[in-house]
C-alpha cells in the first residue's frame, strides 16, 4: 500500500501550525502500514497534482493567501482533474476560500479563486479569533479547534459543518461552516485540526482506502494521547459554551 | 475647563485607587469620559519616545528609563505595563499640573501594539521604537502582518522611527517614511549567526513585500537577519547603531565597535533590547559614556528567571509566554546550553490569565527538539493540556522513555519532592507559573 500526500507551501501556509496536520495523517496511515510519501510544492514549484492521493493546503496571511492563489492558478485545471479522480482534497483556514469563485479583499479589490466550487469570500476589516465547537453529518463526534478568520464566505452550497455550537460559520456566527463535495473537503478552522480530532483522520483515512479500494481493517489505529486531548477539549469548551 | 476637569479626575481616582491597591487603567477611562480629547490637549514634554513590538517592549522600556534618568532626565514611563489609552491617559495626567502641563523632560509609553493607533491618535510620539515581529498570542493578534498594519496605523510622519533592521517585516515600516526619519540599529554577522535557519517555522521565507523566496546572508535567530529579496530587492538596511561584536557565552558585546558592555542575562533578546535601548537613547541626546554605564551588566526588574529549591532539587523557572513560541524556544536553547543532567517541567495549564481559550496550535511552532539531548534526563509535561504537549512531544527528537504525562501540577511537585538530585528547569507562563511556585521553597 502506498500513497502520496501532496502539501501545497508548507513554508507560508502553514500560519498556525497547520503542517501538523500532515504529519498526524501521515503517521496514522503508517500505523496501518501504508508507505506514505509527502511531496511539497512551493510558489514556484509545478505541484505535482497528477500523482497526489490527498491534497492539503492550510492558513496563511491575507497577504500570503493571495500570492498562494497566483501561484496555484496556473494548475487549476490539473488540480480539478485529480479531484475528478477521487483524490481527497483538503483545505483548511484561509485557503478554503480559494476553492471558491472570487475573494474580494478588505480594499474592495476582486481576485479570482480557483473556481472549484460555487462560493465567494468577502474579507472584512475585523478578525474573529474564536474557539470552536462544530458538528458534521459525516461523523459522528463534535469537532473542536480554532478559526481566525477575517471573512466571511457566501453561497456555500454544501457546508462540512451543519451548524456550530462555538464559532464563526462561513455566513455567521454559530451558523454552518466549510465546505464538502464529493473528496474536497475545506473548513476555516485553522491549525492542527486533524491532531485536535482523530475521528476526523478515521473519517479521511476511510475515504482514502475507498478510493484506492485497499481493504478497510475492522479497526483504526488509535494513537497515544490523542484522544484524552480531544476529550480535555470538548470539556472545556463545552463547558464554557 | 473639562480639561482641567479631566486632570482632577484622574487624580482623585488615582489617589483612591492607590489606597485600595486597584488598577491603573480606572482614573484615565474616566478622565477620558470627562474629557474625550484630553490627550490632545495636555502639553507633553519636548521627547515622547514609545516603544512596541512582539517582545522585549517591557524589557527596553525599563532601560531606556535607566540611562535617560542616569542622563539627568525626569523620564515618566508607564511601569505598571498598562500599554492601553486609558492607562497611557492615567500616567499622563497623574503626572500633569492642574493647568495640564505634563511635568518630566521624557514620556516614555510601552505601547500595546494593536492600540497604539487608538493611543496617538491625540499626540504623536517623537519617537518610536519597533522591535520586532513574529507570531505573538495569535488569538488576539490574529498574525504579525495583521499586527504590522494595525502598528502602521500608529506611524505619523514626524515621527522618528528606530527600527531593527534585522527583522524584514519591521523594515517594511520605512517604506513610506521619510528617509530622514528613520534610524536603524541591527547585529552585525557575528559568533551566533548561522547560514541556516533554525526552528519549526520560517516567517522570513517569503518576502514580506511581494512574497518573493527571500534569501539570507545569515541568521541570527527566527526569521531575524541579514536577508535580501532577489525579487523586489527589498533588503536588510545599512545599520547607525550596531552590536558589532558579540560573545554570547562570555556575555560581552561591542556597540558601534567602541563601547564594550557586559550582559547580565546571557540571551540574544537581551542583546536586542539593549541595542534598542541604546539607539533610541543616544537620539534622545544621552552621551555614550552614561549609556553604557547604566547598561553594563545591568539586572532586569521584571525579571522572568526565579530559583528555588524543591526536596534536593535546585530549581530554575523560566518564565515563557503561553502562545508565544520565541519566548519558549529562547528557554529551551537556555536549557540544552546548561550542558548539565537535569529535569525539564512543561506545564500548559491555563492557556491565559486574560481571556479564555482552548487554543494549543502554537505548541507546534515551539522548537522542543531542543530538549533532545543526552543532559535532559526526563520532561515532565503537567497542566489541563498535558495530553496536547505529550502529542506535540511524539513528533519531537525527546524519546518517549523521557517523557512522563500527567494533569496535577500538585503530583509533579510531589514526584520531585521525592525523587532525585538534579536540576529542574521549569518552563511555564505567567498564567501558570504560581501554580508550581506555591509548592516550592522560593530562594
């Protein structure tokens, strides 16, 4: 079994920690004896999408953001042909507004997205750092982290979270965030969120196996600590909801 | 007549606030609801110097009121760290003549850096001192161009900026400033400078300006250096006060190659907010003579560093910032120096004292691969989020058979009480730290 995981500018988009969420995977996946590449691409690499099992790309600055979608442009009809193909896609914080038509800056200027999906950003002025607590169809335990976004994202037509009970959706507070379609999975939660929530790991690892069609073992590896710290999570910020 | 208002305020609250020992933030809120544009209508003194940044505010601001008082100078300085406007409008007006006449030669402001354009909105610093950027308590922050902008807000064309020239996002502040107005102090290629970058990220890597790959003649530390872009062209500036000899473990540095200082705590931050320090010093007219006598082996009040003794261990905690991964990483490169066994602490507890949150990504910005060699013995990860740091710990070079897990502080002390010898260097934040020192004998 082998796989490769594509990281699209580790050394910019990755504002709070983000590259974490590679290595979380990359661990669980090796845990069930998958042989796991990591490729990366920076702004002036050709990203090698053609071979990439699971794309991933995090958060970066509003600035850096906008140089991180001149750069991917160019492979926009490369990166919709491995989606077409199944592979899992995932973008968290600000470069889930790529996926979209359009990201209109705090200036007023229009710069064209990547045009993967059918949404478009606005970014405002004031940021909204908060903690979240988010809840999916797709699994069945919350979702806890942090977004720390200045945006808000309009006509999502299928959201990852159907509603949070802690956090900024794309629209409004506590309402739905993110973004699914088919593989392509996107949220503005920022940081390491796949190590924060492993049955989001389980929920990506069994879409992988599905589409490589590698037989899924009754059980997923679970990894020391990770879950007491999701619970210690949810504790708290259940509590302080 | 509000203004003289305003002052009285302000000063009757600040008397009753001193009897019961309450904030310093109170009388000016007030004074301000008095008086909205008091701050534009005091008379300040000939130099407002004002200093921000991600670290090292506190820290230079303490010496720069050292030499300029030992210069002969009444400087008035918000020591309390009450970095808002309405404790900068306290300070001010307690400190003022009913007519509303500030007494003192200097005002110098510690100034939070997403407030300071609400500050100087009223009166423009002379000036301002920005020393450096990088991912500070991003849950407030949101990131260091985020910050940068809010600061470029607070920048005025009069005022005289004194910026590190070895920090590219901070030189981005001379962009559209008069050339004239700007100064700019930076560490020579020296004995700590490195080719390669060292740490878990790269804010330099990209060219703050056009986000070019940004190429460094060396390090220092971070993303701090001798950096150019080949794109923009966006480079490192020409520096008129310089360290331009350093040894770090002898614990000397050299300033503009003919002042010899000797540093009290041994760090490269400290080399920093000394030559700060000293930059913004020498503008203000204090002679090199003065300056470095105040400055040689000069001992922080806010010192970060406490001993103890817990059973038959000897005790250092050094004081960290929670959401902060340059203070820790700083603690950490302190702890694999001492070349000596011992036991390291870890506890993330309350992530702030302020505010709340659940937020722990910047625990993988921090560097613990540093605590990966033999003379650290065993790491002890305690607090509420002990699971997050022993996670964080399984993708760092600490073996596993190092690391001990647990959530009560009140245990780990325990454990140490009773067991072994050597050295424990406990790594914590404000928030967390009387925690461990309620249970330890303090030196």
């Amino acid at each position: 079994m082998e796989l490769t995981i594509l990281h699209l500018y580790p050394d910019c988009m990755s504002l709070y920690g983000e590259y974490a969420n590679v290595m979380v995977l990359r661990r669980h996946l090796e845990a069930m004896g998958v042989a796991v590449t990591v490729e990366t691409a920076l702004f002036e690499d050709t990203p090698d999408v053609e071979h990439a099992d699971f794309i991933y790309m995090g958060a970066g600055t509003e600035r850096t953001q906008k140089a991180a979608l001149s750069a991917l442009l160019p492979h926009k009809e490369g990166l919709k042909a491995a989606i077409d193909r199944g592979a899992v896609v995932l973008f968290t914080g600000n470069a889930m507004e790529m996926l979209g038509l359009s990201i209109t800056d705090a200036m007023g200027k229009r710069w064209p997205g990547l045009g993967l999906a059918d949404f478009a950003t606005l970014e405002t002025a004031q940021r909204a750092p908060e903690d979240v607590i988010a809840h999916t169809e797709l699994w069945d335990s919350p979702v806890v982290g942090f977004m720390n976004k200045c945006s808000m994202t309009e006509d999502v037509s299928v959201p990852l979270f159907d509603r949070l009970s802690l956090g900024f959706g794309n629209e409004e507070e506590k309402g739905a965030e993110g973004y699914v379609s088919g593989n392509v999975f996107a949220t503005h939660l920022t940081g390491p969120v796949l190590v924060k929530n492993p049955d989001f790991v389980d929920f990506l690892i069994r879409r992988i196996f599905a589409v490589k069609e590698w037989e899924l073992p009754e059980t997923l590896p679970v990894l020391p600590y990770e879950r007491e710290a999701y619970e210690v999570t949810v504790k708290e910020l259940t509590g302080r909801n | 007549m509000r203004l003289f208002l305003a002052v009285v305020v302000c000063k009757v609250l600040r008397f009753i606030g001193g009897l019961i020992g309450k904030g310093s933030s109170l009388p000016g809120q007030f004074a301000l609801k008095v008086c909205p544009n008091v701050l534009g209508r005091v008379k300040l003194p000939e130099h407002i110097i004002a200093v921000t940044g991600s670290n090292g505010k506190t820290s230079t601001v303490e010496m720069i009121a050292a030499i300029l008082n030992a210069s002969g100078k009444k400087v008035v300085y918000n020591k309390e760290g009450s970095n808002q406007i309405e404790g900068v409008t306290t300070l001010i007006l307690s400190n003022c003549s009913l007519g509303g006449k500030m007494r003192g030669d200097v005002l110098l402001l510690e100034s939070d850096e997403r407030y300071a354009r609400h500050t100087f909105k009223w009166f423009h610093p002379t000036h301002f001192v920005i020393t450096n950027l990088y991912r500070d308590q991003l849950t407030r922050n949101g990131h260091p161009e985020w910050v940068y902008d809010a600061i470029k807000d607070a920048v005025f064309p009069e005022t005289t900026l004194v910026l590190n020239a070895d920090d590219p996002l901070v030189s981005c502040f001379a962009k559209d400033h008069d050339p004239a107005k700007v100064k700019w102090f930076g560490l020579d290629e020296c004995s700590i400078s490195t080719k390669e970058h060292h740490g878990v990220y790269h804010d330099g890597a990209r060219c703050p300006v056009c986000k070019g790959r940004m190429e460094y003649a060396c390090y220092h530390y971070a993303h701090i250096g001798h950096y150019s872009c080949p794109s923009c062209g966006h480079r490192r500036h020409d520096t008129d006060f310089a360290v331009t000899a350093l040894d770090l473990k002898e614990g000397k540095l050299t300033i503009n190659g003919e002042t010899e200082i000797s540093l009290a705590f041994k760090s490269i931050y400290n080399v920093y907010n000394i030559l700060a320090a000293w930059s913004v010093c020498a503008l203000a007219g204090a002679d090199n003579a003065a300056m470095a006598g105040v400055i040689n082996n000069y001992m922080l009040k806010n010192g970060r560093m406490i001993t103890f003794r817990l059973g038959n261990h000897r005790g250092t905690l050094l004081t960290s910032k929670h959401e902060n991964s340059v203070a820790y990483d700083t603690n950490l490169a302190y702890i694999a120096d001492t070349g000596k066994p011992c036991t390291v602490l870890v506890i993330v507890d309350a992530i702030s004292r302020k505010y709340f949150t659940g937020e722990t990504s910047w625990l993988w910005d921090i560097d613990f691969d540093r605590l990966g060699c033999e003379h650290v013995q065993k790491v002890m990860l305690y607090g509420k989020y002990c699971n997050d740091l022993a996670v964080r710990f399984k993708y760092s070079h600490v073996p596993a058979d190092k690391i001990e897990v647990g959530e009560s502080i009140a245990t780990a002390a325990e454990y140490l009480k009773e067991n072994g010898d050597e050295d424990v260097y406990v790594v914590t934040c404000f928030s967390d730290r009387d925690k461990l020192l309620s249970l330890v004998e303090r030196d």
